[in-house]
C-alpha cells in the first residue's frame, strides 16, 4: 500500500502507480472544488501513461487544522475510504470507480483516488437546483434507501457508516457547534431567528439524535445536497463525497435537500409535493407504508437538525472567499425558510 501524501507534492507517478497499479510515467494536479467544500483538499490529476485513464481525482485530508480535527473526531476519512470497500458496489446511484485509498491509524489524514466525474453536468448549490433536477434527485435518493431499508448495521459495524445514535455526536457537536456560531457572528450578520434557536439548539440536541436514529432506519448519504450531486447526459444522478454516511431515519437526506439545495421560493412551493413523490418512490422500492408513517415528523426534527452544517462547517471556511461566504449565506437563508414554514421552534 502506497504512503499517505504528507502533500501534494509528494503524488509522483511513481507513488500513483504504488497506489493504483497502473502504469503512470508523468503525471501533474490541479486542486478544485475550491469554495465547494472544506472536509478535503481535492486535486485532478492528469495521467500519463500505458492503458491509465485520462485524469483521475484525489482527496486528502483538509488544509486547515480546524476542518481536520472535525473530520478526525466525526470519522468523516474513515467512512469515505470503507464507502468504496464496502458500500459502493451495492449502490443504486452511480457513483465514481475507487482506485485506491488508504487512512491514517488515528484518522486523521488519508489519501482516495477516484474516477473523475467532472464531465457530467454541475449544479451550483448557491444558485439552487430546479424543480425538474430536484425531482430526479428526489426519485435517487428514494432507491437508495430502499436498497438500504432496515440493512444498515452491518455498515456502521464495518465503519463505512456511523449511526445517529452513536455518542461521538453528543460528544463533539456541541463543541464544534459553539466555536463555529462564534466564528460566524464574528465575522458575517445573521437573522435573528437564527440567532434564536442557535441560543437553544444545543439543548435539544439529544433529543433530535434519538429521534432520527429510531428504527426503522436506513443507509444515509449525510450530505445530500446540490454540490455533490451531478447528473449525466441521460439525466441520472451521479452522487458524489462520502464523508458524512451514516444510518438513521430516511427523512435526514431528504429534510437537507430540500431546505438547502433550492432557492427559497422553489422549497416553499413545492416542498409537501417533493416529500410526497419521496414517499411514492419508497413505497415503489418495495418500503412498507406502514413503516415511513412517522416521516414527516422525522423531516421536520431533520431540518432543524441540519443548522449545524453551515455552522460547523464555518469553522474551516474563510468567509473572504466569495464563494464560501455566499454557501454560507445561501445555507442560512433557506434555513430561514424552513424555520419559519415549518414552525422548527417549536420542536426546541
């Protein structure tokens, strides 16, 4: 097994052909997703050589320490690297061709060589996906959890995925929670209602965690959201970024993309008719009625749940950057929404 890059300097053709098995004579990087996520530093390599792919793609471990620590202590590098070992072939999504990864004995650095996606059509998370991607995204997500419907133990035991209901979660959110909503109103304006509930969301953490990790559960992306979702020239969904899989209740993935990955107006008008074809979907997968009665209420603790990903991912990001500062804008505007629409503050 090839070493851990200390840097990207250090990814050679020879430490790629270590790593892969393929023949690389040259090869040269260009990092990417600059803006788009903080978790990792992700480069595309380009490949010389006998019978090797054109370009691949390669994660390490992020660039800044306090990123890092998160990833370390929530396991985020461990679940990515035992996704492709355990998870990805059972897939209903098309997800990218692993070549390789390896991860630090304490977790927290490691290296993943992918196939790189980045022909197929993006969607700006901070513009907001249409209705007509959305509702593709929506049928996806569907077949995922169906595939994964009360079979998820297996993957938490392996460490490709970490439950809900696992203690790190107590343990480490509410510290990360704190330092990231002190980074953050140091540094950007924010609403007064989320001021609000942020003053109280850590209280109700426990509570939000047990309800979203009671049975029946499933297999959940974690960050289902615009920015790591592409589609193909036939339109199919192309799920990217493994960091956050875990196993809970279904309604998680949904509650956070609907309220994050469309423009306020379009979630507003359209929210009940996207959880109701969810449902349909599900239902067609072979999920029993009976068993996804409780989802509304499960996608309403979600969305208030998923205030802590501009929050704590905040702590890593330098609000500066446009674009980083715009996805956290864009983050706690739509939270805005589903705060207000669907009477979160009352669940505190």
């Amino acid at each position: 097994m090839a070493a851990i890059p200390a840097t990207i300097d250090d990814v050679t053709a020879q430490w790629l052909g270590q790593a892969t098995g393929l023949d690389v004579t040259h090869v040269t990087s260009e990092i990417i997703g600059v803006g788009i996520g903080v978790s990792s530093a992700v480069y595309r390599l380009r490949l010389t050589g006998n019978d090797v792919p054109e370009t691949l793609v390669l994660k390490l471990n992020a660039l800044d320490e306090a990123a890092v620590f998160t990833c370390t202590m929530l396991r985020m590098y461990e679940r990515e690297v035992k996704f492709f070992d355990a998870l990805a072939e059972r897939s209903p999504i098309r997800v990218p061709k692993g070549f390789g990864g390896a991860l630090a004995q304490d977790g927290s650095a490691y290296y993943l060589l992918m196939e790189d996606m980045g022909g197929n059509r993006e969607v700006d998370q901070t513009i907001g996906m249409e209705l007509s991607d959305a509702e593709r995204a929506i049928d996806a997500i569907a077949g995922w959890h169906a595939e994964f419907w009360g079979d998820a133990e297996q993957y938490v035991a392996s460490g490709a995925a970490v439950s809900l209901a696992d203690p790190i979660y107590p343990a480490v959110l509410p510290l990360v929670f704190a330092e990231g909503w002190a980074k953050l109103r140091a540094e950007i304006s924010v609403h007064p209602t989320i001021t609000e509930v942020a003053a109280r969301w850590t209280d109700s953490l426990d509570a939000m965690l047990t309800q979203l990790s009671t049975s029946p559960t499933t297999i959940s992306h974690g960050d289902y959201r615009a920015d790591n979702i592409f589609f193909d020239n036939n339109g199919d969904v192309v799920l990217l970024d493994f960091q956050l899989t875990g196993m809970g209740s279904a309604a998680y993935d949904v509650a956070y993309f609907i309220t994050q990955s469309l423009l306020p107006e379009v979630a507003s008008a359209n929210e009940r008719a996207l959880f109701d074809r969810y449902l349909a979907a599900l239902h067609a997968g072979g999920v029993p009625e009976a068993e996804t009665a409780r989802l509304w209420d499960d996608y309403r603790t979600a969305a208030l749940f998923c205030l802590v990903y501009p929050i704590v991912a905040c702590r890593g990001m330098d609000l500066s950057d446009e674009r980083q500062l715009q996805l956290v804008d864009a983050m706690n505007s739509r939270f805005v929404r589903a705060l207000t629409e669907l009477e979160l503050a009352s669940l505190l």
